[in-house]
C-alpha cells in the first residue's frame, strides 16, 4: 500500500502542529503506523491522499451515523452557507433543534447549544454545582468527557491509549474535587456517597462506557446510581455524547429507561459538524444565565451549519426501521467477528462487546466489565490486527480502546469484506 503522500504530509504537520494533529489518537503513535490523510468521504468509504480506499468504522468517532457526505445533510450545509454561516444572534433552526432533542429524549426540558461534547460536560458540571451550592463530583474509572480539567482523572480515550492517568497541567486543587469510582460497582458508589454525599454535586457517566473499548452497564447498576443520587439530591448527569441518538433515537437513557437530571450530547445532533448540547430537566437549566446565575456562552454556540446538519441527521434517524436497520448491521458486523476469529482459532483469547451498532473486540481473555479489565488486553496484540486491516482496506480506530462504529451506509458487502480481512488479521496475531 502506497503511503508516500500520508508520510510526507505527517513530516511536515508535524512542523506546525504539536504531534502532527489536532486531536491525539489520529497520530496512529499506540498502532505503529503513519496516520492517512484523509481526502474525501462518501457513504461507508473514506479515501486517503494517497488514493488508498478504506471502509470506515472510525466514522470521524460516532457522528457519521448516517455516513459521510449524505446528500440531504450536505445539501442543507450548502444552502444554509450561502445565507450566511455565524450570525451571533438566535435563529429559528436553534429551535428547531432544541425541539427535536426535548422531543426524543425523555428527561430532557431544555437544552442549551455549546461546540463540543467537552463544552457539554463541562457546562453541566458547572450548572450542577451552581445549581446544588456543592462542590465534589464523582466520575467512573475510564470514562472520557472530554478534556474538561477535573474530568481528566482516570479517564479513557487518548489518555488510556497513551497510558497517561491523569493529564499534568492540573493543578491538585483542580482535580481533588473529583472521586473515581470503579465501574458497575454500585458498593464503591454507596461508600463515596457515604463519605462525602452532603458535598457531592453530581454523578457523571457515560450510561455505556465507549472510551475504554466498549463496556456494558448492569441495568441494576444503572437503577441503582439512579436511586442513590436521587436520594441524596445528587444531579445524575449522563454523558450522552456517543451513547445520544446512536443506541436509540432517545439515546441509552431511551434505552435502559433510566431518567437522568442532565444529559450531555455531541458527535450525531452536529452530522459532522462541531457542535455539542446540555440539556435535563427545566428547574436546574434555568439556573442558567441570563434566566439564572450560572454562566455560559459561545460565540459560535447553536451556529446555523451545525444546526442544519444536525437537524437533517435527526430527520433521517427519525425515518421509521432506521434503528433496526443499524442494530441489524451492528449485529452482522459483530458475529461475523466472532465467526472470523473462531476460523482463525483465536476466539477464546479474545473478548467480543456490541450493543446496537457499536462493537469491539479486546484482545485479552478477561470478560471485560470494567476499566481494569479492559486494561488487560494486549495492545501490542491490537496494533499487529489494525495494521493488517488497514492494509487490507479497514479503516478501524487506531486504538484498542476506542470502538467501532457502523453507519447506515454500510453495506452488507462491506460487512462481508471486513469479516473476511479479519479472519486474515486475526492469523496474523496468533502468528
Ligand atoms: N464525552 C464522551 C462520552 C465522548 O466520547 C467525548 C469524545 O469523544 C466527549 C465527551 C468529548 O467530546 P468532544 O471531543 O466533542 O469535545
């Protein structure tokens, strides 16, 4: 595979930019190998610089539920950019959008625009403490919201592919308002809120972990954070940011049929956009300014590219069978990975995890439940696999711990391939 172009490119990104990108796990540092430059995207397809072609699971990390360059979304791009693209005033499809997000999901009143999923957390742990007059927050091991400073304790994401716990640049005091609790272990969670219940502002998880490979909630788990939190006067925030739109058109709080305080958004309500959303019940988002004390803002905040494109995707998601289409693509794509394995006689040192169309697969033997599970898996392992996919035309996070992402432009073709150059890779690791 002919990598000239990519190589040269990454030399001299590297110039400008610390590392050569602008987000850390594109380096392809944890897989060994040099990042492609990306051209162009259509449907289920990325292509490289260098002309290379690849199916992509990255789907730019969870927005491109719809795959990339949809006709409807690009469309509503172009006509919305020739009316201008920033106003710094409200519009109507701000409205729009905010409708369509109160409307899907259920504990949602109002929601407020931001750019980023790390905007969203960060706002709502900021409304949360405004709102509750307290100040610790309480976090699970692994779970990644966004490089928010007291977020960046224990978390996943880049910051477990590169083995870093908790980023330098935070000052002590920054970061000691926040408590690590394992994972599905609703005891720690009893004991942390024991201690420190009556200073606790809020409990923040991603209802399905998607940022230390993929792990699973017990429902009783998810039940039983609810009650705890709810008893306490704790806001329960959900990070919704992959989980929103993607496990159900009412995320996984839809999904489970837990009803959190707050909830947090990204990636899908942008189609590919940059854009982000906090929103839970109206009694605490009205503690936000100018209705409130809390401050926030954004100069590019609800910005009308963002918002159409949002608004087409949820549009599209709304389509009757679009959900069942993509746990059924989710589930081919998820079994065939286990058939290929089996083949390649590797099944049982390997640990499979899907839910809908979100999968992947851990290279340790370990039934991963929690983030020191998912620690095990054999990193050297993942990197032989990605690297023997991607020369083979599959374009899989470069990480062990980020997951994969179907759309629903992929097609069963496509499945097919990728289950074929997997029973390949999954040879070459055993090897
Ligand atoms: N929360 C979760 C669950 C995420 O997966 C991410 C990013 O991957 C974020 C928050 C941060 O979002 P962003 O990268 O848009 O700032």
């Amino acid at each position: 595979m002919k990598v000239s172009r990519s190589k040269e490119l990454f030399e001299e990104a590297k110039k400008y930019i610390p590392g050569g990108v602008n987000s850390p796990v594109r380096a392809f540092k944890s897989v060994g190998e040099t990042p492609r430059f990306i051209e162009r995207a259509k449907g289920s397809h990325i292509w490289d610089v260098d002309g290379n072609e690849y199916i992509d699971y990255v789907c730019s990390w969870g927005p491109m539920i719809l795959g990339h360059a949809h006709p409807s979304v690009v469309e509503a791009i172009k006509e919305q950019a020739e009316k201008g693209t920033s106003y710094g005033a409200p519009t109507e499809l701000e409205v729009k959008l905010a409708k369509m997000i109160v409307e899907a999901v259920p504990s949602v009143e109002k929601v407020r625009m931001v750019n980023s999923g790390t905007e969203a957390t960060m706002s709502a742990i900021r409304l949360a403490r405004g709102y509750t007059g307290k100040n610790k927050i309480v976090k699970f091991e692994g779970c990644y919201h966004g490089h928010v400073d007291a977020l960046l304790v224990k978390a996943g994401s880049g910051l477990t592919t590169f083995g870093v716990p908790t980023s330098p640049g935070i000052p002590e005091d920054f970061a000691k308002h926040t408590i690590t609790v394992p994972f599905n272990d609703i005891d720690a969670l009893k004991r942390v809120i024991d201690e420190y219940g009556d200073d606790i502002a809020a409990v923040i998880m991603e209802p399905v972990m998607a940022n230390a490979g993929l792990i699973l909630p017990e429902l009783s788990f998810l039940e039983k954070v609810r009650e705890l939190t709810a008893d306490r006067g704790i806001v329960l925030i959900f990070d919704e940011v992959i989980t929103g739109f993607r496990l159900s058109l009412g995320g996984a709080q839809a999904y489970f049929g837990i009803t959190p305080d707050l909830s947090c958004f990204g990636k899908i309500i942008g189609g590919g956009l940059p854009v982000g959303a906090f929103g839970g019940r109206a009694e605490i988002m009205d503690y936000l300014a100018p209705e409130g004390p809390v401050y926030q803002a954004g100069t590019l905040s609800g910005n009308p590219l963002a918002m159409v494109a949002g608004i087409k995707t949820l549009e599209e998601l709304k389509k009757p069978g679009v959900y069942e289409e993509l746990r059924e693509k989710g589930k081919k794509l998820s079994e065939g990975m286990k058939e290929a394995a089996r083949s390649a006689g590797i099944y049982d040192k390997l640990c499979f995890k899907s839910i809908e169309s979100i999968s992947i697969v851990y290279f340790t033997s370990v039934d991963v439940k929690n983030y020191q599970d998912a620690l095990t898996s054999n990193t050297e392992a993942y990197a032989v696999f990605f690297r023997k996919m991607l020369e083979q035309g599959v374009y899989l996070a470069p990480s062990q711990f980020e997951v994969a992402f179907v759309s629903t432009a992929h097609t069963d073709e496509d499945i097919e391939r990728t289950v074929k150059a997997a029973e390949v890779a999954f040879r070459e690791v055993r090897e």
